[in-house]
C-alpha cells in the first residue's frame, strides 16, 4: 500500500502494529487528561452507566469483557456525541464468596479459623485482604481500555453505600415489609449460611426412588410412598394423595404409622400431589422441603426438623442422631429393607442442588431468617415496565421480567456470615423488645436496659446490590451527582440476573426515589466456547480475556466480542474470529500508514476548495452512508451491526478500493487533483476512526494523533455526522460499476490462471451514449485495477471469437482469450482440478453419510464437514461451468 509521493515523515508509524507499545500509554494520557470524569460538558446532556458491579474476590473473565466492552462502547460513543458521559464503576463485596477466600487464607496461614479469633478481629483481616487484593479485577478492567470514572469507584461497603444499606432497611422494616419468621431456604450445610436461588447450581446427577410402605394404624394394608430421601422421613408429618385420585380417596382421613417409628401421622388430600409421579402417594416432610413446606402450612401440619445446620441428623432421627445426611440415607435403606417397609428401589436421574462456591449438596432448611414481603414493591414495579417507562432490549425479555415478578415470594436477606452488612436490628436483654434502628442505640427504648445484643446475621449481598444505581450516588443525600444523574439512562448484563438483581434495582428504587434506576435494561447472550458449551470451571474451558489482550491485543479482543453480539444471543468463541479481528486492526494501521507516507503536514481533512474526482465523490457519499448507519446501530444496540458496517466500510471500501483509487491521482500529472485526493485521504481516516474508537480505542488514538490537523484527543472529539453537500447516489452508482468491471475481469483472470503481471484485453459495449462517458470516465481506474490492456469502447461493438463474456447493468464487455490463455492447456488444468474437486466430495459425503461419525465426531467437526461439502461443491459446479465456455471456443 505504500505509495511515493508527499512529504511526511515514514517514521510516523512503525511498520508494524504492536498493541504493547500503545495500550498502557494512551491508558495512562486518558486518565491523567481526565477524559473520563463526569462534568468535563457541563452544558451536556448526561448520558449515565452504572456498571454491574464484579465481586471483589473475582478475575475478569470473558463474560465480564463482553459486558464491559458493549458499555464501554456506548460510553466513549455518547461523550464523543457531546454527552456528559458517566461510568461509574465499583466491587460488590460478595459475602460468601469473600468470606470463604479469607477463612482460607486464614487457616493456611495461621492454623486458626475465624471463631479462633473472633468476629472483629475476622472483619478486620477481611478488610486488610481488600486493600490488598480486591483491587486487581479493576487493574484487570483498565487493560481492556474501559473508560470508567475512577474518581467516583464505588465499593458495597463503602461508608456511604453502608449508611444507604441501613437505611433502606430501616424503612421497609417502619413499613411493615421486613419481619422475621421461619420458613425454608436454601442451605450450605458446608458454609453454614442461607443462600439466594442464583447461588444454587442445579446437576442432574443420578439417584434412586425408594418406594416405602407406611403401614394403616388399623392394620387394614399399607400407603406406598416413593421418595429420593428417605433420610428426611423422620420429619414426616403426613402422606399426602391428591383429592381427585379416584385410587387414593377413600383414604383420606385414616392415620399411617411412620416406619421405624410408632408415631402416627394423617393421609390428607392437597391438589399440589401429582398423581403421576412415583404412586401417587406423597411423604410431607414441612421442615427439609419447600413445596412440602406449603402443603403444611394450608393443613396446619408442625414442622419438626430432623437434621442439623451441619448436615448431621439431630436427635428427631432416633438411632440415626449424629449421622451425616448421605451416611444416615444408607443406613435408613438397609434398616427399612430389614424391617420390611421397603418396597423397591429405582433408578431416578434428577436435578439437585449444589452450593456455587463450595459445591456441597444444598438442603432445604426450615430456619428463622429476615424476609421482606416483595409483592407491595413488585406492583409498581410491574407498572413501570408495562408503561413502558423501563425497556427491554431484546423486548422478549420483558416477558420473563414480568412472569418472575407476577410470581414473585418473599425475598430471604439474612445471611449466615460475618463478613457483609450486619443486620441493624438489636434484642434487649432485659424485656425482648427488638429495635431496628440506623443508628447504633445506647438503650432500649421500651425499658431502658442497655443490655442490647446486636442480631448475628448479615444481609444478602444482593440486598445492597439492589440499590446501586441510586446509592452509589450519595442517596440518601440529595447530592449534585444523584440530582444531574440519575436516574441512569442503561443497564447492560445477562438474562440470568433480570430477577435477582434488575428488578430488585427497580423494585428499590421506585420505593426509595421514586424513579426507575434506568430507562433502557440491554440484555446480551453468554460468550461460550467453540463447541457451544458454557465456559466453567468444572470442564476447564474457560479462556482468561488477559491472555487474549496479551497476545492479540485489546482491540481484537473488543472488536471480536462487538462484532459478534446480536441482542440477547449467545455467541462462540473461536481464536479465529480473533485473528480476524487482529488482522482487521492490521489493516487498519497499513491503511493508515499509506495515507501518512502520501500527505503533506500541512493537508488536513479540511475538504474546503478541495478538487474532487468521481472516486472521491464516491467515498464521501458511502462514509455519509457508513456514519448514519453506524450511528443508527449504536442508537439502537446493535452492536455487531454497528461494527459490521464500520468493518466492511474500512477494509472493503476505503482499503480495498479507495486508497487504490488514490493512486491515479497521486502519482498522476495534475497537482490539484492529488492535493483533493490527500484531502480526502485524511477526512476519510479521521472520520473512520472516530467511528471505529469506540471498538477499538487504543489503536484509533495512536493512529489519529499523527493525523496533520488532529485535535487534542480522539477519546473527545466530535462524534461524525452525515454532510448532506456529499451525498450523491448517481455518482456512487457509476464508481460502483466501475468497481465490478474490475472484479469480473480480476475474476477472469484467477479463474484463467492468467498470471498477475500481464494484462488482458478488454471490449465493453455500453447500453447508450450516458453509459459510454460513464464507463469512459473512469478509464485510467479500469486499466491500472484490473490489469487490462488495450480496454476500448464501443456501442456497436461485435463479440470477439474465443472471448468470454460478462453481463453488467449498463454494459457487456468481452475479454478474447486467445493468445492470452493456453486454451488446451487451460482445458486439460480444469479437467484435472474438476476430477480433484469431485473426489474432495465425494470423501466428505461418505464421512456425512456414515451415522457413526455423524452421532459419535464433535458438533463442531460435523459441521466443519458440512462446510466443506457445500464449498466442494460450489467450486466444481464453477471449474465444470469455465470448462465448458473453454471447450466451445475450441
């Protein structure tokens, strides 16, 4: 691409692009300059993120890049449209998963466990591991180039977001929304503490149903119940059958002995009992079951608990008292099968509950916890989004947004742990009185003792999560920040998070500003890997963002996650698209390099009294084209339509064909013309990367700052917009046939095997006399790009003998083969390549049509194959196609 004329300097950029030397520099000149603080355009409209915030213990994986680069994309493209740009970032402080990092550490290095040392002093090392390592997933953040305002980081445990945390909690608890009771939950037996829905991992893990006679007290035959714990039996309170079972009704009413017991228990009738599965018949076990848990509350049925907070049966099991859950199982069969109650056991696959940080099976508990009653706060909720005044992007997912909040139950809070926000509720000593207070009471306000004893118990991580678009703005305090901010304008994340946290942030801030936390929620897809499987942990699939930016950079990375996002898909990773994306950026630089090697200093992208030809007409009119669309794209999300516009625009357009256009004018005799071209060289750079910043920032800064006439930096300067002077469809339509001219003779050419060096000569017979000034008008193109030697005109022309033809809109043109090609030689190479190219599919068919390979070869190895087969194919049907033009000129 490198070309002779002009005079700056080729040291301007390197040969090569090497995304080392330029990412930490124009990270640091971003940060020291302030470009990403909030309130540089006071006069701005604010445009406000708050980025979901990453658990303080974690590592940025490629979810978390995906997440942040689509942020980070609308981000830099607001502030550059003259918006006050906000990205406020912060860390959750993630309870369990915390708390779990340091009691390991703890005991590694000390021998000690936290009850060894005591809570405050547990807190306390907590904090210290903070300061000292939940700062590494932000330095993870800032090597992708997200252009956060740290001046505003914000942490879930910070002084302010605490003091909003006790707040809210205050309130709703004034409201009669918070109270205490006992119901199930999910329980870590190993972490010893309740845990949400989204900290429970389902696995289908195979497992038995073990049908178990529980004897009538009268003696009169046996109920036949099938379970999957008959360790939880000893719990059991009744033997539910479902009302309408004709088998089962007449038994409604009697009483059954529990085996291994004497006590007795009712057979009752409930409409939850499916008659389908197992007998029909169900053990009610109220205190180790959610759903069992139900059916004795409407029956007004006890709930005795037969297992402890360890995992260990308690003194309600009998002989079986101090086994661990999966030992007394055993011995619970074997002593059921001795005794003669057990009937059979079957084979059962089933999806059980496992803890997400320590992956102990959960259980069900009954326990008393901290709830707070969510239909009052899902009503409003409902309506914002049914008005329309929250959003969906894709709108499918307000569907599912509005399904879990219709269902929506009491939201447990409590959390076994030491390390989060302590509950602000206070027992006296003296008279019981609970206080809940915001501030630490000295006394009981009821009878004065100042023997007060702080609850245990801390919340929920996602209960301080739940307020952060509007806490991380110094609510409760009316602050500037919280006045010219919020609400925040979108809220990018996953699917699997809309009920555990965005309708929790919707729920909150409705009831506590009054406003919806934001007006746009854009859902994006998962990144898996190759084969289509979710990355984890558990199968090693998983690939570190760092060691992609290490070897590819941080821009291929970007620009491979944005160019492969459509709403609410999922998407593959594949190191290809990387390269790809690597190779894109490289084409970039080269582009950019030709255009520095060929202009003057002192030629800006300034297109006042420029001299324009009809190819520089005609990139002006598709970067028009290019900067509505692209703009339009990001207006409406589409992220990968967005970056599959600006791609095609710069490598097929203005790479591939304008700067090949430069040429004739650069090297050519008429000085205005070249300077009109270098001109446009340099605004249509400029203004290709300012579209392509927020993709790829790093590379487009160190390109823009060598550019004569640059700003001061492309991370704030002016968004593009379309110019309506250089729209001009007429005129990009005649460069446009210029354009496949030269592709089907380039075509010709591959296909002929002619060599590049040597030219072909070329007839074309326009349509009319337009399209012969036309086509004559871009002659100097024509010959230089195609290689064509002698090309004449001619509306009467008559086909040459041995010539192959190629049909335009406006024209024919004739390309003699003779004396150019080796006809019979031609021939014989086709005929050998066809019988290739049929071999090729024939061996992939075989391949495709033997079931075993089909049902036993990875996905991805199929469909590699599938690929090749329809690539085969196309390419002999195209040889077989040139062989039988050749053959009739012979």
């Amino acid at each position: 691409m490198e070309g002779q004329g002009g005079t700056a300097r080729s040291d301007q950029l390197p040969t090569a692009f090497e995304p080392a030397n330029v990412e930490s520099k124009w990270y640091r000149f971003w940060m020291e300059n302030g470009y990403f603080r909030a309130g540089r355009v006071p006069d701005g409209k604010p445009f406000t993120i708050v980025i979901p915030p990453p658990n303080v213990t974690g590592a940025l994986h490629m979810g978390h890049a995906l997440d942040f680069t689509l942020q980070d994309i609308l981000i830099r493209f607001r502030r550059m449209q003259g918006r006050d740009a906000l990205w406020l970032p912060g860390t959750d402080h993630a309870g369990i998963a915390t708390q779990n990092r340091v009691e390991a550490m703890l005991l590694k290095e000390t021998g000690q466990s936290r009850h060894d040392i005591g809570r405050d002093a547990f807190v306390e090392k907590v904090w210290e591991w903070k300061r000292q390592y939940g700062s590494i997933i932000t330095t993870q953040i800032q090597a992708l180039g997200f252009s956060c305002d740290w001046s505003r980081e914000r942490f879930t445990m910070d002084e302010g977001l605490s003091r909003a945390v006790r707040e809210v909690f205050v309130r709703l608890y004034e409201r009669g929304l918070i109270y205490r009771g006992k119901y199930i939950i999910n329980w870590c037996p190993r972490c010893r503490t309740a845990l949400s829905d989204i900290e429970v991992e389902h696995e289908e893990l195979d497992g038995a149903l073990h049908y178990v006679r529980y004897p009538f007290a009268d003696g009169s035959g046996a109920v036949v119940v099938a379970t999957t714990r008959p360790e939880t039996m000893f719990g059991d309170v009744a033997v539910a059958v479902h009302p309408d079972d004709e088998r089962y009704r007449a038994w409604i009413g009697k009483r059954v002995r529990l085996p291994l017991t004497h006590r007795e228990i009712p057979v009752i009738g409930d409409s939850y009992v499916d008659p389908s599965f197992g007998t029909g018949c169900l053990k009610i076990t109220p205190a180790h079951d959610p759903n069992d848990f139900e059916v004795g509350r409407r029956h007004g049925l006890p709930a005795p608990a037969v297992m402890n907070e360890d995992g260990t049966m308690n003194e309600g099991a009998g002989d079986f008292q101090g086994m661990d859950r999966f030992e007394a199982r055993k011995a619970v069969v074997e002593a059921l099968r001795r005794e003669g109650y057990l009937e059979r056991v079957e084979p059962h696959r089933h999806a059980v509950g496992h803890c997400q940080r320590c992956h102990t099976v959960v259980e069900p508990f009954l326990s008393e916890q901290w709830f707070v009653k969510m239909k009052p706060l899902a009503e409003p909720a409902i309506e914002a989004v049914k008005a329309g005044r929250v959003r969906f992007v894709p709108e499918r997912f307000e569907k599912l947004y509005l399904h879990w909040v219709d269902n929506v139950r009491d939201w447990c809070i409590s959390r076994q742990l030491w390390w989060g926000h302590r509950i602000p509720a206070w027992y006296c000593e003296g008279c019981g009185e609970t206080i809940v207070a915001a501030e630490d009471p000295e006394h009981c306000p009821r009878c004065g003792s100042r023997q007060l004893r702080q609850e245990e118990d801390v919340l929920d991580t996602w209960f301080s999560s739940a307020l952060w678009p509007f806490s991380t703005m110094g609510w409760p305090e009316e602050t500037e920040d919280l006045r010219r901010y919020f609400p925040t304008d979108v809220l990018v994340t996953g699917f699997d998070i809309i009920y555990f946290w965005v309708a929790r942030m919707i729920f909150m801030s409705l009831a506590f500003t009054g406003e919806v936390p934001f007006h746009t929620v854009y859902i994006h897809g998962l990144v898996r890997d190759s084969q289509g499987r979710k990355m984890s942990k558990s199968l090693g699939n998983g690939i570190d963002p760092l060691d992609v930016v290490n070897k590819y950079g941080a821009d291929a990375l970007r620009f491979m996650l944005a160019s492969g996002t459509a709403p609410g898909n999922d998407q593959r990773f594949y190191w290809e698209k990387v390269e790809s994306a690597r190779h894109f950026a490289n084409k970039i630089w080269n582009a950019a390099r030709f255009v520095l090697l060929n202009v003057d200093k002192e030629v800006g992208g300034d297109l006042k009294g420029a001299v324009l030809g009809r190819p520089e007409h005609w990139i002006l009119h598709r970067l028009n084209e290019t900067v509505r669309d692209v703009t339009e794209a990001l207006e409406n999300f589409d992220f990968g339509g967005a970056a599959k516009v600006a791609y095609d625009f710069v490598w097929g357009e203005f790479c591939d064909w304008y700067i090949e256009f430069s040429k004739a004018a650069l090297y050519g005799e008429n000085p205005l013309a070249a300077r009109g071209t270098r001109q446009v060289l340099v605004h249509v750079l400029d203004r290709a990367l300012r579209l392509l910043h927020p993709f790829m920032p790093f590379l487009t800064e160190e390109i823009w700052q060598k550019l004569p006439g640059h700003g001061e930096a492309l991370v704030v300067a002016e968004w593009p917009v379309p110019q309506d002077q250089y729209f001009d469809a007429p005129g990009a339509a005649v460069v446009e046939e210029w354009m496949e001219l030269i592709r089907r003779v380039r075509n010709v050419r591959s296909e002929m095997n002619v060599p590049p060096g040597k030219p072909v000569p070329v007839l074309v017979r326009p349509a009319d006399q337009e399209a012969l000034r036309d086509f004559e008008g871009g002659e100097v193109y024509l010959r230089r790009l195609a290689g064509i030697d002698p090309l004449d005109f001619d509306l009467h022309a008559i086909p040459p003998s041995k010539s192959v033809t190629e049909v335009l809109g406006r024209a024919e043109l004739f390309i003699p083969l003779e004396g150019v090609v080796d006809l019979e030689g031609e021939i014989k190479r086709l005929e050998k390549e066809l019988e290739q190219l049929g071999k090729e599919v024939d061996r992939v068919r075989a391949k495709l049509d033997n079931p075993s390979f089909v049902a036993k070869a990875p996905p991805a190895v199929v469909e590699e194959q599938r690929r090749k087969e329809v690539d085969y194919a196309a390419r002999r049907q195209r040889v077989q196609a040139r062989l039988e033009s050749l053959k009739r000129m012979i």
